[in-house]
C-alpha cells in the first residue's frame, strides 16, 4: 500500500506533465494559426473575418439606398422561396412552379443540387435538388437555365458586384466600365446608381419570369409588407419590381454563415476546430497560398482570376450553352478588354460540401479535386490561353496528408451546420416551395 501511493503520484505528475505539453503545443499552434490569418486580415486582426450575427444590421454592409430593416427581410424570406411569382412562364403549364429558390437551394448551400440550375420547365426535387430534370412537357430552348453553375447567395453582403463576371452594381469594381452598360447584356441597370444586388435582382425576376405589380402582391397576401417595408417609396414605386428587389437584398444579406466552427473559432473558441482542420487553415493561410485571392470576409474577394477550369458545356449534360455562350469568357464578355478574358470572380467558400458541384462550369465533384487542381496547378481548359492565368498558380508540393487537412477544413471548418433558419415555414400563396411542379410535390411532402 505505502508502495503504491509513490507511484501513482509519479504517474500523476508524468500525466499532467504530458497534458500541460498538449496544451502548450496547441497554444503555439494556435498562435502561428492566428498570426497566419491576421496577415491577410484588412484590418490586422481576426476580426475581418468574423461573420456578423444576421441581425446585427448596423455591422452587416449593404448599399446605402437600401438600409436593412426587419420587414424588408422577412418579406424578401418569403419572395425569394415564392412560387406564386412564376406568371410570366413559356408555358402555361409552367406557372407558379419555380422560385428563386429552385436554384439556390438552402440544404444545398443556397446553389442547385445539380451542375446546372433549372428554373421554369424543371421536374423534380429529390432530396437535395439532385433530381431535378426537364420536363417532358419542354424542350431544352424552353427551359430557365444559365450557361453556368448558379453562384451561392450565401455571405451576398460582401458582394459589391453580382454574377462571376461581376457585371451588376454601377460602384465597387464596375466604376469606370460605364461604356459597356448597354441593354443588350442587361447591365442597363447600373446607370440606376443602385448595390450590386439591387440590380441583379431586378433582373433576376425578368430572367426568372417572375411578375411583381400591385396586382399580384395584393392576391398572393404580401400588400401589408409592402407598405410597411417601403411606405418611404412613392405608392407607384411601393408594389414594383424595385421593392421587391430591395427586400430580397436585404434578406440575402442576412445569409451569413456565422454558425460555422471556423467563426467560432476565430471568435476564441480555440477547441472549434480539430487539429486537422487547424493544420489544413494553416495551408490555406500559409504555405498554399489560398488566402492570396480568398482574402475577403467570406474568403470571397471582388477579384478576377483565370484558373483555366472548363466551362459547363464541356463538363456534362448542361442544357443551351456551348463553346459560344458569351458567359465562358467571364469578367471579359462583360468589359470586352482582352486583359479580363477567361476571369472569374472569386467565390465565397463557406458550405461548399452540400452539394458537390464546383467552379463556374460545375468541372470537379469533390473538394478533393479542387484542391487537387491548385496543387497541380495545370488547367484544364484549352480554350484559356496560358498568358492569362496568374502567376500564382504553380504546383503546390503538398502531399496527400496535407490534401486531406486542407480538404477536412474545407469541408467542415467552414461549414454552418443550420442553413434551416434561413428558410420561411411557409409562403403566404400556400403553395410548395422552392418548387411547385407535381413531381417536386411529391419529393418535397407538400401532398
Ligand atoms: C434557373 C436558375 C436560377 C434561378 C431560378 C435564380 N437564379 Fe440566381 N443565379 C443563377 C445563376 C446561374 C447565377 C450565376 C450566373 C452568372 O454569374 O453568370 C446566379 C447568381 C445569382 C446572384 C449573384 C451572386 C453573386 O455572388 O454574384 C444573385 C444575387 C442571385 N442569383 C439571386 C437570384 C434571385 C433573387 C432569384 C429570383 C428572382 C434567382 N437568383 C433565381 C441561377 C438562378
Ligand atoms: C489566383 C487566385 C486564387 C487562388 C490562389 C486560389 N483561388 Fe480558389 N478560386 C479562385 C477563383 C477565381 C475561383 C472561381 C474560378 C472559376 O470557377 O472559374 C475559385 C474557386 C474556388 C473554389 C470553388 C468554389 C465554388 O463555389 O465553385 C474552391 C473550393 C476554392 N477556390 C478553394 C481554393 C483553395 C483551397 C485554394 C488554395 C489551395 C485556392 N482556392 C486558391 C481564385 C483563387
């Protein structure tokens, strides 16, 4: 017995001693990992890229004639899943069956759960937006799709300027291009003066074939928000495309992935990562050389790169694009300037692991491959000549373990696990959402 006591000090003092190393190498750790982030910080610290809290409106940015309030975002929650909007459809049997929603899907991380969205003239929802299709009713020229991948609306209020090629929003990174503002292309809009947003959802609802009017807004129940979001506007701009466009910006804008373990982390918790993912926020941060373009809040950036990734029509079965589709060229269709051609706007890169579709042509199903791609460092697109990709892109050198530290941060570092409070429970039309077609119907359990 007296032998013993001896002994298990020893062993308590040996175990404590191993416990207080563990902690000491995590604190170092800890540090390195935080000094590493602050070097790409704008403001030196690690709170440039803490997410605000969604009603923390005085800290969330927007555009100045469009102030966030409650109303206009609990209003834009209920327009932006509404399927009673669809009246402007090419066929009847199309009407108020899709919604903003049908190709920024919440589960799906706000982006479709396919490689290409499918608005009017889609069936189907599956699980996760992965089964939707075209319906036999249409053919392809029919359809509401986009030659290429629907960007995320999640973290939009840190983008000045809207689409991958940054067209929409007359300030930000568009000041200047006043001379490509043409109705052709649909950026007529800027002269308006109005946020990035603003002015992409106005054309959204044209594109979309969405009908808003007093009329409409009066029938489906939404009057009383209208006038109490906007009884600043003159009553013949209350019930507008304008309105509804501003109130859908302001909900967009409190899309913030502040859940995500990497927030918490960077708000102190210093156990919400594992220490693999702290390894792969180090490569990004560090030696892989991520944080060099994904620099902003959202690690978005209002940048331009050619990566050199295919377009959608050479990466499956995409519907009405092709090697002529003028959204291939990216910031360059828009600014005509041969310097922008093949560059795309940099991504925000919060819940990318919710549905496995990435870059602007939908070329990698993995995250693995993504990363896999940068540390390669070779593109894969013929059509973008080399002379247009950044220096920056050069193998990386990592290994596999060092792939898998960076993906594991990827995939769950950045990952807010509770997108459901984004959604309304319900649209004031009662109809199923975010898609109303018989198929959907069913997928969804609105029967
Ligand atoms: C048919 C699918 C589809 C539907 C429906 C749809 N979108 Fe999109 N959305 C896209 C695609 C595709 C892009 C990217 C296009 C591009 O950049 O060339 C996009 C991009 C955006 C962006 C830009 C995000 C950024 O980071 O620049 C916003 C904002 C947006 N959509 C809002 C809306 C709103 C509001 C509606 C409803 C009025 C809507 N979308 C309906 C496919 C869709
Ligand atoms: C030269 C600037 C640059 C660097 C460096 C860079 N990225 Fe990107 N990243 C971009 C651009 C631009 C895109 C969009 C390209 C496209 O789709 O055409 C992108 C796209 C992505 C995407 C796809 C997101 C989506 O929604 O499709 C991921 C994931 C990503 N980057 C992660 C990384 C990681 C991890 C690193 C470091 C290994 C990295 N990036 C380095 C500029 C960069």
């Amino acid at each position: 017995m007296n032998k013993l006591i001896p002994i298990s000090i020893i062993l308590i003092l040996l175990l404590s001693a191993c416990r207080s190393d563990k902690v000491q190498l995590a604190t170092q750790n800890d540090i390195q990992l935080e000094n590493a982030i602050k070097q790409f910080s704008a403001t030196g610290e690690l709170d440039h890229f803490i997410l605000p809290e969604s009603n923390d409106y005085a800290n969330i940015p927007t555009s100045p004639e469009n102030p966030i309030t409650p109303v206009k975002v609990a209003l834009g929650k209920f327009l932006f899943f509404e399927t009673g909007l669809g009246l402007s459809p090419m066929q009847s049997i199309g009407e108020g069956t899709y919604s903003c929603g049908s190709c920024h899907i919440p589960s799906a991380g706000f982006r479709p759960g396919r490689m290409q969205g499918i608005g009017e003239g889609g069936t189907g929802f599956g699980l996760n937006g992965e089964e939707r299709t075209m319906s036999e009713f249409y053919v392809p020229e029919q359809l509401d799709v986009q030659g290429a991948r629907p960007l995320s609306v999640l973290n939009a209020a840190y983008v000045t300027n809207a689409l991958w090629n940054g067209q929409f929003g007359g300030g930000g990174v568009n000041e200047g291009t006043e001379s490509v503002w043409k109705e052709e292309n649909g950026t007529n809009i800027n002269h308006l003066g109005f946020g990035g947003l603003e002015s992409q959802n106005i054309e959204s609802l044209h594109l979309h074939r969405m009908v808003i009017n007093k009329d409409v807004v009066e029938n489906l129940g939404y009057k009383p928000y209208f006038e109490s979001a906007f009884s600043d506007f003159p009553e013949e701009e209350r019930y507008s495309e304008k309105a509804a466009s501003f109130a859908i910006a302001a909900y967009l804008r409190t899309l913030l992935t502040n859940k995500a373990p990497f927030q918490d982390y960077l708000k102190g918790n210093r156990d919400a990562l594992t220490e693999q993912e702290k390894r792969g926020a180090m490569l990004f941060f560090g030696e892989a050389k991520c944080a060099a373009c994904h620099s902003g809040p959202s690690l978005n950036a209002m940048n331009f790169y050619a990566l050199g990734v295919k377009d959608l029509y050479e990466t499956g079965e995409a519907f009405n694009t092709s090697a002529d589709d003028k959204r291939n060229l990216g910031r360059g269709g828009f600014t005509e300037k041969d310097e922008d051609m093949y560059k795309f706007k940099v991504p925000q890169l919060y819940n990318l692991k919710d549905t496995p579709f990435y870059f602007h042509g939908s070329s990698k199903t993995t995250l693995e491959g993504v990363v896999e791609y940068f540390n390669d460092a070779v593109p894969e697109n013929t059509n973008v000549p080399t002379s247009q990709l950044p220096a920056i892109f050069t193998p990386l050198g990592m290994d596999q373990s060092e792939i898998d530290d960076l993906v594991a941060f990827l995939e769950n570092g950045l990952h807010d696990p509770d997108l459901k409070r984004y959604e309304p429970d319900y649209i004031l039309s009662g109809n199923c959402f975010p898609n109303n077609d018989e198929q959907s119907k069913i997928d969804l359990g609105c029967d």
